[in-house]
C-alpha cells in the first residue's frame, strides 16, 4: 500500500482562527506597550503564575513565544547567529540565542514589537538555563529580577513544606508588584482571575478528552500548540475562557458528526519533544500523509498538565498557583513521573506509537530520550520513532533524512498490521 498525499483542505477550521484572532490581539497590545507607559513582566511558559501579574494590570511578556514566532517566520537564524557571535555557544538553547539577538539587534523597546519589561521574574521550573538567560536580559536591560526557586518535584506529590516554600515566594512577589505598579494586592481579583483560569482549564482538559474518540477531532500535537498560547499567555482572562468553551464545543460537535481532523486517520500517535518550529508544516506533512495523527503530547503541557484533573482553585488561589508550579507542568516532573504520563496516553487514548523528537540545543526534554525510546520499545512493546533536529535552529533539519526515517517506521507499522490481519484470517479459516 502507497502512502497518501497530504490533505489540501483547510484542516484548521474555526478552532484555529479564533486561536489566531485572540493571540494577534494580544501581539498588538505589547507592540502598543512599546510606546505608553504600561508596566510589563517577562515570564517563563513553565509552571507560571501570570495569575498574580494580572491582578495588577502588568502585561505578561514571554520570551519563549517571541523566540517562537521568530522560528515560524524563518526569521530566528540572523539573531541566533548574533548571539554566537557574542559568546553564546553552538549547543545553548536556540530560544535563549534567538530571544537575546532579537534584544541586540533593537526588537526589544520603543522601536521594536517587544516592550522593554518593567520586571523580570524568573520562574524557575525545571531547566536552569533559564536562569541563564533571565539574568542576562536582566543585565542587558538594566531591568530589576525576582527570581522564583521551586524546587523539584522528588516523589508523586510535593510536600507540605515544598508549598509553603513556594507560597512565601509569591508573597514576596506580591511585594514586587505593589512596589512597582502601586496598588494593593486584591485577593478577591486574584479569585475571579483564577475562575477564568479554571473554565479555560476544563476547557482544554475537555479538549484533550476528546481524542479518545476514534478518529480525533483535532491533532493533540501540532493542533495543540496552536491553543498553547491561549492557555499559557491569556490564561486568567475571560477571551482565554471563551476561547476553550468555544473549542471544547466545537469538538465535541466534530465528534458527535464522526469528523476527524484527517479524512482517514490510519495511526494514532503520542509525541514527545517540541516541533521543529522553522519547518513545522513540513514536519507536520510528514505525518498527515501517513495519515497519523496525534491523540496526546508531552510539549502541550508545559505550561500546565490540566487533563488529569488539576484547576486553579479561587477557594485557594497562592495555594493552587504553588501547586501548579511545583506538580502540574511537564517540566518540574522526574523522568519516571514523564514515563507514567506516556504510558497513560498511550493506554489511555488507545495509540499505536510513540513519537519522540529530540531538540539539539535542549537539554530538559532531550535527556534521557533514547533510553525512553527503549523502555517503551522493550519493556511495553510500543513501536517508538525518535528523529531529531531542532525547535529554533533551521541548521539542525534534515528534510530527506527526517522523511525516510518516518516513511521507514509507518511502513513497518502498516507491515505489521497487515501480517497481523492475514493471521487472523489464516486462523478463522482453520
């Protein structure tokens, strides 16, 4: 059996403009912040507390999703090689080397897109090149850092001291915003925010849910990092709410009606690591004309891992923001707390593989990946691809290399799945 080509229509549907409508809105509020007054925070995508800046009016930046942005518009080389030129090595974190050329070279502050933040805060949740980086746009900018110590989750739950730890920090940041905007901290705002936070959470919890229909409505990898940005950079705000209400309802519909976000979706899959942003159609293409489609991703729950039932909770806001920082995100979690979240997916939502792309230039979800690809080859009998190149650095993909390892995998799949089918014929006939 030959493969198929890649679909020609628009699969991204309605789901994906109103992605596209609200995260442009957003885009033009910090490109308007460059030019007024409004105090502004950079902040990490990871376990973050953006709940507590919107108490205060203060504009979350994320320099992730500018890094991002720069890799879908082919624009990341020139500012990764900027940064090399300055010391950064060939191996750091293209999201760091792509964020600091972009500030070099003027993208950052009144005659850039990006406004010049008011603070910094360093949400430290799993990778210590963050550190890094925060300190040196700190540095860079001459712009005051709170920095945020969580520590790492060690077992399945953290401890009551662990909360606590965390919790103090959020008071002392509470302190930071009052001293930097002038207003005094509202516990009531902060629980209405969290309300939104929650309905947006169930909303893409439900969202999530629903891949385990057959077929998927929507493809819970490249599909999903289109509603990253609504959960992690609105998150707290009613768009974001009416956002995932709206998705949430959406696919359900797509559901009831037997719609998939493929016309013949041949192999479910669950796929770790981030895409490579600079080629993301292409890689994408790769999969759809296999017909694969993606029930579950690990690099969708950075921010936060809401489909195993964790909200923010207004009755407990530092309490549940604590809480999420320190368990409901990927990044803060041991690799066997990652394996466990695997094996669910795969269980869970019923998928036929893993897929497992390793990022050159990071070492957070790239570390220890070829000995996951063998536990779940070996030890759970998953059939597991694991390719590589890079999510900022177009230097690190190889098109022609990258489409013959897949091709090489999902013939072997359908290999097998016709073998199989011809002995259970063999067997009704005996």
């Amino acid at each position: 059996m030959t493969t198929t080509q890649a679909p020609t229509k628009d699969y991204r549907g309605r789901v994906h403009t109103l992605s596209r409508d609200i995260m442009t809105d957003w885009m033009a509020q910090l490109k308007e912040a460059t030019r007024t007054p409004t105090p502004s925070a950079y902040l990490m995508i990871s376990g973050n507390c953006v709940e507590i800046l919107r108490c205060f009016d203060i504009l979350p930046v994320f320099p992730e999703i500018n890094a991002l942005q720069l890799a879908i518009r082919k624009n990341s080389l020139p500012y990764i090689l900027k940064s090399e030129e300055i010391g950064y090595a060939s191996d750091n974190c293209a999201y760091v080397k792509a964020d600091v050329g972009f500030t070099l070279c003027g993208g950052v502050g009144e005659n850039g897109t990006i406004p010049k933040p008011s603070l910094i805060i360093c949400n430290f949740v799993g990778c210590n090149v963050y550190i890094k980086w925060f300190e040196h746009c700190a540095s860079m900018m001459n712009v005051p850092m709170v920095m945020l110590d969580i520590p790492f989750l060690r077992e399945a739950t953290p401890s009551k001291d662990d909360i606590k730890y965390v919790m103090c920090q959020l008071h002392e940041l509470i302190g930071a915003c009052e001293k930097l905007t002038g207003k005094k901290f509202d516990i009531d705002r902060l629980r209405e925010i969290l309300r939104y936070s929650a309905r947006a959470e169930r909303g893409w919890a439900r969202s999530k849910e629903l891949c385990k229909n057959r077929p998927a409505p929507f493809d819970a990898y490249f599909d999903s990092i289109n509603m990253m940005g609504p959960i992690n950079a609105l998150r707290g705000t009613k768009e974001a709410a009416d956002f995932f209400d709206a998705a949430a309802t959406e696919y359900e519909q797509m559901v009831e009606d037997g719609v998939g976000v493929l016309k013949e979706e041949r192999f479910r899959t669950v796929v770790e690591g981030p895409p490579p942003y600079p080629y993301y159609r292409n890689f994408r293409n790769l999969f759809e004309r296999w017909g694969a489609v993606a029930v579950q991703s690990t690099y969708s729950t950075v921010g936060g891992l809401w489909e195993f039932g964790f909200f923010h909770d207004p009755e407990r806001p530092l309490e549940s923001i604590a809480e999420q920082m320190l368990v409901h995100n990927l990044c803060n979690r041991s690799l066997i707390e990652r394996y466990k979240q695997i094996r669910k997916y795969v269980e869970e939502w019923n998928a036929d593989a893993l897929i497992i792309h390793s990022i050159k230039s990071c070492r957070l979800f790239s570390a220890g990946q070829g000995d996951m690809r063998e536990y779940f080859t070996r030890e759970l009998n998953v059939p597991t691809l694991m390719v590589e190149s890079d999510l900022e650095d177009p230097r690190y993909y190889a098109e022609a290399q990258m489409k013959n390892r897949i091709d090489a995998f999902f013939e072997s799949l359908q290999y097998k799945r016709l073998r199989a089918g011809n002995e259970t014929g063999k067997q009704a006939t005996t």
